[in-house]
C-alpha cells in the first residue's frame, strides 16, 4: 500500500534531513509522526519514526563536565512509576500529584524523570516517572527509591508486560516492593496512597507538651520505632532527663498510660515526653 503522505509531512522530513542539532532532530520527527497517515500501509514506517526518536530522546549529554541527572529525596518515601511505552505513566503521575506533565499519544514523550508530590492524609509521598527509555539517571533513581509502581496497560497482555519490566529490572540487580496498577480502567488513587504509605512500613507520631493539643505536624519513623527513638528524634538531650512518656494511640489500652523508653508505638500515636 503507498505511503500516500501529507505535504506537510514531506516538509518536515526535509526538515528533519536538514536538521543540525538533536533538538531540531527531535521536533522534525515529532511532526512526522503527526503528519503520517494512519493507515496499514504507513505501520513500518511509523514504527521507524518512533524508535528513532526514542534513540535521539535516550542520547546523553557527552560535553565535558556535564552532570548526571538526579532527584533529591523528598517527604516520607520515594516511589517510581516504571511501565512500557505509552502504557499511561505520566497521567497516573499527574493523577497522584496535579504536577503538570506533558501528556500524548505517542509513546516516549517523557525523556527524563518527572517528579511530584503526593498527598496522604498529613503526609507526603514523592512520585517519580521512569521513562521508558530506563537510560542510565533513570536506574540510578530506581537503585534509591523506596517502592516500585508498576504500571501495565489494560488493553494489552499483561503477562507480556509483567516478564518484560520484571526482566529490565532484574537486569539492573534492582529488588524493591512492587505494587501492579492496571491502566486504562478507573484507579482508586486514595487506596493506592494507602497502599503506599503501608508499604513504606513507617508511622506517623505526634508529640504534646502537658495540658496543650498535639502538634500538627507528625514525626515519621520506622514501624516498630520506641519511645527513644522519638525522643532521639525531638532532641537527644531529653533522653538525659527521661523521666516517662504518656501515650495516647493503639498502642496503649487506656489513654494516657504512663510508658518507658522500650516502649513501641504505632501509627498516630500521641506521645507527651516528662522530663
């Protein structure tokens, strides 16, 4: 079947021909591909286009004294969004966080990590999308984070998908908790939080001072943290002084029981430190 082309499209390939930069490169692919009719006959050739631009997108920076690309840590936890090519990672992403990302139809539109924040409860969550390309910063970030999203499109195998992120993973050595989300289908953003922040195993504690309600802002630690740690926490010299803590929680049957340092706590714990 011919390829039957717009005249636009003819335009930009000559652009593209011409082109003198990756960037130029970049975009004049970038309109072939929207220019090119969607019909049988033009498959190949747009399957071409588009691993050629993936392959310009991936090209690092090789200019002396360049940097690698790194994202700093960031709330309670660190969590990755991984998926294959055009499987909906940057709309969960925006999902979970409202940051504004570039979202389209054709896949490798993201070509460096995207980062936001997201919200549970009082505390929050960053969020991290790998492209799909996984270039080198990409698995760096993957080797440091917390939790692992991985994200697979409904509409197409899922085995399929699951062997061939889970093989790009063991390739790197890279062993994190996964949590699957199947895209293409309504997705309870509020219970994958959920899933998020139990999968992080920490808890969220609030400290008081005597007659006074708790502090907003909690401390977050480790499951199974004690009363020491929290003490450790708000400042090491009260350990100096410990007399014995009150707690208010699930960890205690009776509010305000009167605790020692060996004492463990649990999520929202109210603790008030005597010294």
């Amino acid at each position: 079947m011919p390829l039957n082309a717009t005249v636009e499209y003819y335009k930009a390939e000559e652009k593209y021909k011409s082109a003198k930069t990756k960037e130029e490169k970049i975009k004049y692919l970038e309109e072939m591909i929207r220019e090119l009719p969607k019909h049988k006959g033009a498959e190949n050739v747009l399957a071409q286009l588009r691993r050629r631009l993936a392959k310009l997108k991936s090209q690092k920076e090789t200019k002396k004294g360049s940097k690698q690309f790194t994202i700093k840590k960031e709330g309670a936890g660190q969590v990755c969004i991984i998926g294959l090519p055009n499987s909906g990672k940057s709309v969960l992403l925006k999902a979970l966080t409202n940051v504004d990302v570039d979202i389209d139809t054709y896949p490798f539109t993201t070509v460096k990590p995207e980062m936001g924040m997201a919200q549970y409860e009082d505390v929050w969550i960053q969020i991290i999308e790998i492209p799909s390309t996984f270039t080198g910063d990409a698995i760096g970030i993957l080797h440091g984070c917390d939790i692992i999203i991985m994200l697979l499109d409904g509409e197409k195998n899922l085995d399929d998908q699951r062997k061939e992120l889970q093989k790009i993973l063991d390739e790197h050595n890279i062993k994190k908790k996964i949590i699957e989300v199947v895209s293409k289908k309504p997705i309870d953003l509020d219970d994958l939080k959920k899933q998020l922040w139990k999968n992080l195993n920490l808890i969220r504690v609030y400290t008081k001072a005597p007659r006074e309600k708790p502090v907003k802002k909690p401390i977050i630690t480790k499951q199974n943290s004690t009363i020491e740690d929290v003490v450790r926490e708000v400042h090491q010299d009260f350990l100096k002084h410990f007399k014995y803590a009150k707690v208010w929680g699930d960890s205690v049957k009776v509010k305000g029981t009167k605790v020692g340092l060996d004492h463990k706590l649990k999520d929202k714990d109210i603790i008030e430190i005597h010294s």
